[in-house]
C-alpha cells in the first residue's frame, strides 16, 4: 500500500535545491512511498524532472483552487518545508498529519537585531531532514539534486570558440541588491581573471551585464544573463571550471554539481545555514568579517542602511580572482 507524502515549498529557486535531499531520502528510505510536491508555477522547472517526484501540484492564481486539487489525494502526511500562512492554510484543510520546518526567526531576529549569535550550527538541509526524522530516514550524504532536460543541456559548439577550452561563470545577480557586488567591482574582478568568463544572471541583470563588460575592458566575456532559461543556464554551470557566485539560487545549483563555487557574501551571512552544501573540495566562502552593522537582514534590502555597503565595497577581489585562477589553473 502506498503511503501518500505532500512536500510543500512555494519559492524560491535556491530554496527548493535545498530540499532536493529530502525529496530523494524519503522516496528511497521509505518503503511504498509516493511523494507529491507543490510549489509555484514559475518554479516548476526546477523539479519537473526529478525522478523521485511522482506527482507536481503547482499554485497559479487561487490558493483555494490548488487546496481542492490537493484533498483529491488523500495524502498520509505533510512535510512542510515553507512553514508560512499559505502552507499553514494547507495544512488546516487537508487535515493530513503534517511535520514543519523550523525557520528559527528568533535566533535570526537576534543575530540580526543585537548581534547575538544563537543560530543552530546546522545547514538547512539537515533542518530540513529533521522533518522526516519520524519515518526513520537519513541523511544518505550524497548532497543536492538538479536535473536537466536534454533538449535543455548547451552545447558548447553553440557558443564562440574562446569559450571551448574551459571558462569561469560568474554569476552577478542576487534577488537583494545588498547581496550583489557593484558593478565598477565586477568589472575589476573580471580584469583580474585570466580565462574567458560567462556571466549569468536574469533578463532583469542583462544591462548590468553589459556595463560590467565595457567597464573591464575584456573581450573574452560573453554576456548570457536572459538569454537562456534557468536549466540552460544550469547547464551551463555545470560545464564551467569555477563558479563565481553571490548568495543565489545558482550557487545552490552549482553545488547539486559538486562545482568549485566560489561565494561572495554580502549582507546576509553563511551562519543563517544556506551557504553550499557539499560542494567541490576546491570551494571557499568569501565575506568581510567583523563589520558591526553585518548581518544587517536575514534575506537583503535594495540598498544599504548605513550608506557605505562596506560588506561588498571591502570584498577582497584580488583574493577570489587569485583563488579563481588557481582552481582554473
């Protein structure tokens, strides 16, 4: 007999990687288990081809009309890894026995408000995990899933000739402009780099993209922010030498590759638990330490409180194109 598992997390892309472990562990450690996932539309192609997903029930529009998609299902159990008001609406209809996800708001709360360090030493994804602790299942170690479509994989053919023999990728976006380098710091970045660069990024960071380029001078950059879609862009991740990235849903991406990622932290910190989870032995986290106003969120603003945005203005950008061009190398 089937035991029926609903998974809910609604956004966003690096958020829903991190629960690709719980995904596979509860499919391959319970026995007769059938998972089903819901999450919003927009994100459905970053589980659509997961082979331990029976069944996807996206929310587009109504959360009414979803909930009664839902209760047709009959589920057994909830593992609710979003824990908010629509998960918890979910939950109150569907009257399933549910487990969920602890955000720790508190501890962040007093991280970011006093500068009081209570936050677990855990990753997300082992909080994550401790929601399926019931059902006996473990943590298998073999890290984040993502799964690309083959009609989705770039050929490198398809791109010019300097690129071929290897690249680095840098991703210069982030969802929060205080997470994100400046741009006059991305082009010096890109000047202290000695291999061809892709960057890569959302239609939203293609203007960006091409100021980066002009500013550094470089020509062997190629420009891919939104001119290809998240799994092409994930393909193209996977085929770089090294991974530039800010704390974003390609960083979680390149670490289901076991990528050498370097990451570039700006207002929020790694201590929150999100930072990359098994990567390449070759990955190193880069942030200004001991900056009094840092963290000075949980998720990021779209500028800086204090003015200076001393937590990306004083990165070290010779240490991570120093560091870049040894993984290259």
């Amino acid at each position: 007999m089937k035991i029926k598992f609903l998974i809910i997390r609604f956004s966003s892309i690096g958020d829903i990687v991190l629960t690709t472990p719980v995904i596979r562990c509860l499919k391959q450690q319970v026995e007769n288990a059938e998972i089903h996932y819901t999450t919003k539309k927009q994100f459905a192609s970053i589980i659509n081809t997961n082979p331990y997903i029976d069944k996807i029930h996206l929310l587009d529009g109504k959360l009414n009309d979803l909930i009664n998609e839902l209760k047709k299902e009959n589920f057994d159990y909830i593992i609710d890894l979003h824990n908010n008001l629509r998960s918890s609406i979910i939950k109150t209809r569907l009257k399933a026995l549910a487990f969920s996800f602890n955000k720790i708001n508190l501890q962040k709360w007093l991280m970011v408000t006093f500068k009081v360090n209570k936050l677990p030493k855990k990753h997300i994804v082992e909080r994550y995990l401790e929601t399926c602790k019931i059902f006996g299942v473990e943590n298998d170690n073999i890290g984040l899933d993502f799964f690309i479509e083959k009609t989705n994989e770039v050929n490198l053919k398809s791109i010019p000739d300097r690129f071929k023999n290897g690249y680095a990728a840098i991703v210069i976006g982030a969802k929060h402009n205080t997470k994100q380098l400046p741009v006059e710091k991305l082009a010096r970045l890109c000047k202290e780099i000695n291999c061809p660069i892709i960057l890569l990024g959302g239609k939203e960071d293609n203007e960006k993209a091409k100021i980066v380029i002009e500013k550094s001078g470089k020509n062997e950059i190629l420009n891919a922010c939104g001119n290809y879609n998240l799994q092409q862009s994930a393909s193209l991740v996977k085929q770089a030498k090294v991974v530039i990235t800010h704390d974003t849903g390609l960083m979680h991406i390149a670490a289901a590759f076991n990528q050498h990622i370097i990451s570039v932290w700006g207002n929020t910190m790694p201590e929150f638990g999100m930072f990359p989870y098994q990567p390449g032995k070759g990955s190193v986290i880069f942030e200004v330490k001991n900056l009094r106003c840092r963290p000075c969120s949980k998720l990021g603003y779209s500028k800086c409180p204090k003015g200076h945005f001393d937590c990306m203005n004083k990165q070290d950008l010779t240490g991570i194109a120093e560091k870049c061009n040894g993984l290259i190398n």
